[in-house]
C-alpha cells in the first residue's frame, strides 16, 4: 500500500536545478517515503512506481520548492501597520512597541499565517529569527513546511546590567535547538540567532560560536543592513561590521547572514574565506531604502547566495517569485545593465542558493534522485504565461509569473496544497485569528504610546 508520502508526478515539465541545470519535458517525478526516486521520461517509470498515487501535472511546471532564506514569519501580524517610515523611526515608533506586546499564541497564530502564505506562493522552506520560537516551531509542525529556526538574541542591552542576562539569553536560544533540532521527521532544524552586530558584543559572539558548536548548528544573523550600521560600528569599534564579528571567531561555525547590503570588497573576502554564506533581501532593502547588495560580485567570489523576503512588516508579502523578480530587477537598473543577475541566477538564489543557505543542499534546492520531495507545480495555462512553448521557461516563472500561479505544492512528498487548496491549514480560521489578535496589538501598543 501507498504510504502518505508516496506519489508520482505525471506529464509533467521539470526545471530540475539540477547541476546540469537540466529541464525536461513529458517527465515524470516519483517519490517514495517522502524523497525523489525518480526523475526522467514518463515512459521510463517501472509499473510499481506507476501506480503511486497522481498528481497531474499536465499544463503544470515543477520547479524544487522555494527557499525563503531569512525572514521573520510572525511579523505577519505587522503588515501594512508602518509603511514609508525612515527606517530608525519605523523600529523605535512603530515596530519595537508594538513587538513589545507580543504574546506566545500571537507568534503561533502569526507564524500560521505566514507558512499559509508561503506555500501558496511556492515556498516550501524557510529561515525564521524571531521569538517566542517554541510556537513558531508548533506552527510549522502543523503545517507541514520545512523550516529552519532561531530565537533573535541580543546582549548589549542585557549585558549592561550584567552578564546573567547575557547568559539567559544564550540559553533561550540553546533551548530551542535542544527541543526542535531534527523535529517534525527532520523539517525543522535550527540554527543560533545573534542578532546584529549592533545588537551584540564581542565576547557574546564568542560564546554564541562555542555554542553552536556545541550544538551541532549554524548561526543565523543580520551583518551590514545599512550604511549606517557600518558608520556606527566603525566609529565604536576601528572595524566594518564584517571584520567586527570575524574578530570574535563566529565565522568559524557555519553562519548565515541577511543583508550585507553596505560590505566593501575586503569585506566579501572576508565573506568567501570563512564560506558566510548571504541572504539577499531585494525588496526590503528597496522598501526601507537600504541600499543595493553587491550580489553579483558576491557570487563571483564564490559566496553562496540565497534570497530573503525580510520580515513582512518591511516587503509586504511572503512571496519568492515576485522576490526572484525583484532580484532580476534591482541590479539591472543599480547596473545599468540588461545582463545583470539573470533569470536562472534568481531562481537559483531561491533554490539551490538558498539551501545551501540553511545548510541543507545535500537534502533541498533541486528535483533529483536522493533529495527530498519538496515540489512546486505552478500552473502555466493563464493568459500572462502565454505563449509558453517558444518563451525560456525561467524567464516565465522568474519574470511573467507570480505566486499565485502556484498550483500544488509538495514538502517531504506530502501534498501540501493541490489546486490551491490548503490541506493542512485552514486559511480562513487563520486569518480570523490574525484579523483579532493584530487589532489588539496596535490598540495595546497605540494606547502606551499615547500615555
Ligand atoms: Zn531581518
């Protein structure tokens, strides 16, 4: 008998991501306990395998899950509550007091609708620093989506009154490993969340590295968002935010950083000699009016790259194909070159670049034989992907589509959503949820700020 996670993909087109970069037509996928068995001609598949469970794929694209390579899923709750704010008037005004607020069910109900929101637009894992992760954790669990998580951890504003607050802080973040890492039959993993180099001091990155090694893990961190955070750094400290947390010997543990929006070209050796790997943020560096990150020269450095939507409080959305589109877009314009960060360097951003991102490009990021199955059929039969027979089928999703051309989405070879129908979650529950706990969150925050 078929188990749950058993199922063949028919007649369908790969974009595999493979190292070959291969594409192919008429194919099929087939997966059994949850991982890729099969990928080739639908004429090659064995009876056995032919008779897994279907999803059709006919008039759909597979293409490997998406990878939302750093946000901050709860902040959901936040959308559209401070837009065209400066950015240091958007936290202390906006953000900071109404994150104050925050309870542990807020953070689960806000983390639902954030995987709801990702899975319908393709993303199939994510990167999450937030707090409150235990109910993040539960969320995803529920769901179905991978995800890779870590508690935000700061120290200057602890380690002022002393070092325990230091040390309670490292443990909130420990814990969550100790209880979550490999949990959900291995789709969560987590990582240690120092925050930012502004957040954090030297010896508190220290013992977050010794940490992470202790534990098995990576880190996960914001490093040179903004011109500004560079300014600051370097008068407090002679160095670039960069060279600031190389000093403290964190770079010796895999670490994942957002931004390095503002890094200058020894920082990017930096980067490439310690294997930093970068998540690219386009539109929240845009919408906060950051600035642009050099990926180009990134990469041709030999630093993996993988792409972010930021929290959804700086975006709007969740959504990675409108994030591989900004991506194509921004250093086209920054360069004043059409050839700039092309289709296929997008959608590897958002696949393969973003698994090696979280550390797990022996399990995601492509459609190959060995992988896990965590699939996305987006349907191509409406009229803003027409013609498709001539067109690059890259250029389709990564500049004519948008999420809401996901039709079905796989994770670990459950189906997830099938014709946009959620199978886990119930959207509209959640979002009644949300509506509430969101209204109460700014009047709580709206009525401190008034006193
Ligand atoms: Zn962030």
């Amino acid at each position: 008998m078929a188990a749950l996670n058993d199922l063949v993909i028919d007649d369908v087109t790969v974009i595999t991501m493979d190292s070959e970069r291969r594409t192919m037509r008429d194919a099929a996928i087939a997966v059994e306990s949850g991982a890729i068995v099969y990928v080739g001609p639908a004429a090659g598949l064995t009876r056995r395998l032919e008779q897994m469970p279907r999803l059709p794929g006919r008039g759909r694209i597979a293409i490997p899950g998406l990878v939302n390579a750093h946000t901050h899923a709860a902040m959901v709750l936040f959308r559209g509550y401070a837009d065209d704010l400066m950015l240091q008037e958007w936290l202390t005004t906006k953000i900071f007091p109404i994150e104050a607020e925050l309870t542990p069910d807020d953070v689960y109900w806000g983390t639902l609708l954030a995987c709801a929101e990702m899975i319908k637009s393709g993303t199939t894992t994510f990167a999450d620093m937030y707090f409150f992760m235990d109910e993040a954790a539960r969320a995803v669990e529920k769901s179905g989506i991978r995800a890779s998580l870590c508690v935000g951890m700061g120290s200057l504003a602890e380690s002022a009154g002393g070092s325990s607050g230091f040390d309670a802080v490292l443990e909130r973040g420990s814990s969550l490993c100790e209880s979550w890492n490999g949990a959900a039959g291995g789709r969560i993993t987590t990582m240690l969340g120092p925050h930012a180099p502004y957040t954090c001091s030297v010896p508190f990155l220290s013992a977050v590295g010794e940490r992470a090694r202790g534990l098995g893990v990576g880190v996960h961190t914001h490093i040179s968002e903004t011109f500004r955070e560079v300014d600051e750094i370097r008068s407090a400290h002679g160095m670039s935010p960069v060279e600031y947390v190389e000093s403290s010997g964190l770079f010796d543990v895999p670490t994942l950083a957002a931004h390095c929006v503002a890094v200058s070209d020894d920082d990017i050796s930096i980067l490439a000699k310690h294997g930093v790997r970068v998540a690219h943020n386009p539109g929240s560096n845009m919408k906060l009016a950051s600035g642009v990150a050099p990926v180009e020269k990134m990469l041709a450095a030999g630093v993996a790259v993988g792409l972010g939507t930021d929290g959804a409080a700086s975006n709007n959305n969740l959504d990675m194909v409108e994030e591989m589109r900004l991506a194509g877009l921004l250093h086209k314009v920054t360069r004043l070159d059409p050839t700039a960060v092309p289709a296929h360097a997008c959608l590897e951003m958002a696949t393969s670049g973003g698994a090696a991102c979280l550390g797990l490009a022996d399990r995601i990021g492509s459609i190959e034989i060995g992988k896990r199955a965590d699939i996305v059929l987006l349907d191509f039969g409406a009229p803003h992907l027409s013609p498709a027979g001539i067109a690059d089928l890259m250029s389709h999703v990564v500049y004519s589509a948008s999420g809401a051309d996901v039709s079905a989405v796989v994770v670990d070879g459950c189906v997830l959503m099938d014709d946009r129908k959620l199978t886990t979650l119930d959207e509209r529950e959640i979002m009644a949820e949300v509506e509430c706990r969101a209204s109460r969150l700014a009047e709580e925050a709206n009525g401190k700020l008034r006193k």
